[in-house]
C-alpha cells in the first residue's frame, strides 16, 4: 500500500512546497489538486489553494507538474480533477493530461443532488460514462467518479450501479471514508466487496457530527456534521483498513485532511503516522 496527499487539503503550500514538505516527511506520492478557483485573502482548501493548478492553460503546465513531482521522488497517486461528466471537452483535456504525466488515473465529477430529477441525472451520466470510458482506453488511463456526498453517487451501491458492466480498466470508484459520513455510509467491507474490480482507489478523511444547540420547531435537535482529525471523527479508521486488508486492497490510500487544530505540516506528518500503524495493525491481524 501506498500513502499520497491530495493538494486540496494543502492550501497554504506551493506546489513545490507541498511536493518537497510531503517527501521529506515520507509521504510516496501527490495528488494534484487541478480546477480553477476563486481568489482569496487568505489560502483556503476551495478558493486561493496555492497548491492548485489550473485548469485553463492546463497543457502549458504539464512540463512543470511533472518536474515538481519528479524533482521531490515522488509517484502520482493520480489527478484530482473537476471536470463534471457531461463537460466533454474537459473531460478529453483531463484525461489526455492524465497520460501526458503517467498519472494513470484522473477523477471526474458527478452532477450534484437537486439539478435534475435523480432518475434523468443517473441516466444520462451513465451515458457520459459509457463515453469517458471509451476515452479513458484511448488514452490508456483509468477515469474515477467519487463517492460524495450531495452527488448522485454517495454510496457503493449507486456508484457500483452507475458502473455495472462498464470496463474496470479504464473506470472505477473511490471510495470515501469521510464523504460517506455525510451521506452515503454503508458497512465498510461490504461496499469494497460490492465494488469488487471497481474499487480503483481510497480517500481518507474524518467527519464528525455535532449537535448545534438549536431546535426545530418540533423541539428535535438540529445537527450538523464538520470536519475532524483522524482520530476525532465517525470514521473508525482501524476498521476501515481492517475491511480493506480483508478484500487484498493493497493499491493508494490518498489523505485529504480538512480538520484545521493542527498546522499544516504538522497535520500531514501525524497523518501519515497514523495511518501507517493503522494499515499494520490490519496486514497482522488479517495475516497478509
């Protein structure tokens, strides 16, 4: 198994900053985050990301992603890319990027609860992933659609009916430990059995739900969920790489830590310590 960071939940670092911080704290890859953004004040993880690459100009900055990445040793764990499934034309940019670095696999977005009656929106994605597929063989990558929260797949079982019958190869999933706190959530080790070959990649994250203090007017209390450290959250990470050593997943485990208690560097290494331990106690006890 292979630990990166996606760039997103490094805002205040330049991308050679991020690149050299990440390596030398042991980290074995990146994941780039590439949107364009909104400006900001101050570096936020949406908008004024200083690790972020835009995506307009995108091709006029390949050499210089490649050589950040190159120059730190590390590996892509892949591209954390935006374009929505029915953008064609960005999605072909994305994907032929994704080849021109040797990345291997770039996510693409799915269209977001609430544009659309579910049903619509499930079948005309589905028909736009039919086509990203096709591209994603012609450009010898592996495209990926994420479980989130607020999207049309939030879970295994719609990502895994969004898919069925589709390539593995050149399509997959990733799974979310911290998006499905939000919506979604169904038990580890039967979503990653469920996803089978489509389990491409995992995003690891916490989440934690709060009770705000206010009440409707029924009286029920009103909750709302936030971002946590690792240790702090819903997600029982010992379980989560327990469930992930069961099924063999042996491929990269992306962090994506949106907590803020700890600075950024900090953050990053403890994360990884944590994780590391975690993914060991899960090999032992599983004997692989």
């Amino acid at each position: 198994m292979r630990f990166s960071v996606f760039t997103a939940s490094t805002p205040q670092w330049t991308p050679a900053e991020a690149a050299a911080a990440l390596a030398a704290q042991g980290w074995d890859g990146i994941e780039w985050r590439v949107t364009d953004q909104q400006p900001a004040a101050e570096p936020g993880f949406w908008a004024g990301n200083r690790a972020t690459w835009p995506l307009t100009g995108l091709e006029r900055h390949l050499d210089e992603i490649a050589r950040v990445t190159r120059d730190a040793g590390l590996a892509y764990s892949g591209i954390g890319g935006y374009a929505r499934a029915f953008d064609h034309e960005n999605v072909e940019r994305m994907l032929a990027a994704t080849s021109v670095l040797g990345a291997h696999r770039v996510r693409v977005t799915m269209p977001e609860l609430g544009t659309g009656p579910y049903r619509e929106l499930f079948t005309a994605t589905r028909a736009d992933l039919e086509w990203v597929a096709s591209r994603a063989a012609h450009h010898g990558v592996q495209a990926l659609i994420e479980m989130h929260h607020r999207t049309i797949t939030s879970s295994a079982s719609a990502a895994y009916r969004m898919l069925e019958g589709l390539d593995p190869e050149h399509i997959g999933v990733i799974h979310d430990s911290g998006n499905v706190v939000f919506e979604g959530h169904e038990d580890y080790l039967a979503g990653f059995e469920l996803l089978g070959e489509y389990l491409a990649h995992v995003h690891v994250k916490n989440v934690a739900w709060h009770p705000t203090g206010e009440r409707r007017a029924d009286g029920s209390a009103v909750w709302r969920a936030d971002w946590a450290t690792l240790r702090d959250g819903q997600v029982d990470v010992d379980d989560y790489f327990a469930a992930l050593a069961t099924v063999g997943y042996d491929r990269w485990v992306t962090l994506e830590d949106f907590s803020t208690e700890l600075p950024l560097a900090q953050r990053t290494a403890d994360n990884l310590a944590f994780v590391k331990a975690a993914h060991e106690r899960a090999v032992a006890a599983n004997g692989r």
